[in-house]
C-alpha cells in the first residue's frame, strides 16, 4: 500500500473521507476543501486519545471539536492540513512497526531519540513532526 493510500485508511477509508485521493495533488484538493470530522473522529479513535489532546494535536479546542462533530462539519483547510500532518505520522509509524498495537504504543512511550519525550506530544507541530519523522525512518 502506498504511503498516501495509507494516510486514507487512517482517515477511516474512502467511505468516511469521501475521496479516495491518490497524489499529493488530490489530496491538496481534499485538503482545501475541508476534511468531514468523521475523518478526525476515525484518526482519533486509532491513536486511542481523549478529545482534549487530540484537538491540541490538529490546533483547535476541545469545544470547536465538540461543535464541529454535532454538527458533522467539515474542518476548515488549516485544520484539515493539521489532521492530513498527523494521519501521514501514524501512518508512517503503523508501515514501520508492521502494526496498529505497536505503532501507537510507540507514539505514546517517551523516546530516547526525541530526548524522552513522546512522540504524540511533538506531533502539534512541524518541527516536532519532523524530529519524529527522522526517528522513525
């Protein structure tokens, strides 16, 4: 399975997403046009995290995800972008750890390469992505 095509089924597949984008291109289109909540909901429930870290993680409040998803919104572009960064890590971490289990007890564990943080805590941000990135590869 490509990478991107991972970061789909993350995302809760084809179904939940609504598109099944295949390039960066298209998914700079689904990305501009804001991802469903369902998708945020689908990565949320694979990382196994309460709704307060989670909306830190994708740069909103607990409240606006709790608005977003009575309402079954879409997430706006930046947002979408943010929840895009983190599927494509879990994803990532899920291809290398040949597995869900592992790959998401490894997000949560403190990690000697990223100075015993955990990954999970870095993943707000692009610099902290990033460090993961280069640890997982």
């Amino acid at each position: 399975m490509s990478a991107l095509a991972a970061v789909t089924e993350v995302l809760g597949g084809r179904k939940t997403l609504g598109a099944r984008p295949r390039t960066a291109l298209e998914w700079q289109e689904v990305i501009l046009a804001g991802m469903p909540v369902a998708s945020a909901e689908a990565l949320k429930a694979e990382i196994a995290v309460a709704d307060r870290p989670f909306a830190e993680l994708i740069g909103i409040s607990e409240k606006t995800l709790s608005r977003a998803r009575a309402g079954k919104a879409k997430l706006d572009p930046v947002v979408s972008d943010r929840l895009f960064r983190l599927a494509r890590i879990v994803a990532l971490a899920i291809d290398v750890l040949e597995d869900e289990g592992p790959a998401v007890r490894w997000l949560k564990r403190p990690q000697f390469g990223l100075g015993g943080r955990t990954p999970l805590s870095l993943l707000a941000t692009d610099a902290g992505r990033d460090e993961v990135e280069k640890l997982l590869l």
